[in-house]
C-alpha cells in the first residue's frame, strides 16, 4: 500500500527539481541545439538521467494523473532537444 504523504513529498520534491534544475538546463540545452549546437558528454549524461528517472516515475504518474500532462509537456521538450541534436550531428546540417 502506497502511504499518500510519501506520495505528496515525493511529488514535491520533483516539482521543486523539475522547477530549479531540469527545465533551466532544459532550456538552455534546447537553445544550444536550436543555435546548431550538438550535446556534448555533459549534456548526454544529464539526458540520460533525465530518461532514467521519467522510467522510475511511471508507477507515481499511474497514481496521479494529475501530473501526467506536465511529465508529457516535459518528455517533449527533451524529444525536441534530442531530435535536433540529432539533426546537427548530420553532415548536412544547417
């Protein structure tokens, strides 16, 4: 059985995460691709953690679906920075 408080803190806490961490660097990746920048190892790294942790959430997001448009709207900024690294990688990038 899932305690509700635990469940509370822990939401909490990725909030506070996502808000003070993950979107700035998020952001700030995102603009370095958009400039035709690529992800350097630092950067994959942190993308990695970031796909890593969404995997161990999904039980917490079944149990809140309230946050489950917030994880998606998140999922997709880092679909877009992989996306255009991806297409800065290429030897035709522009």
């Amino acid at each position: 059985m899932v305690d509700e408080n635990e469940d509370n803190g822990v939401v909490l806490a990725i909030v506070e995460r996502m808000e003070t961490q993950r979107l700035p660097r998020a952001l700030d990746l995102k603009a370095k691709v958009d400039e035709g920048g690529v992800l350097d190892d630092l950067d994959i790294d942190f993308l990695e953690r970031v796909f890593a942790d969404c995997n161990e959430l999904k039980p917490l997001l079944a149990r809140h679906p309230e946050y489950q448009d917030l994880a998606g709207r998140m999922m997709s900024i880092y679909h877009a920075i992989t996306e255009r690294a991806l297409a800065n990688e290429s030897p035709d990038a522009s």
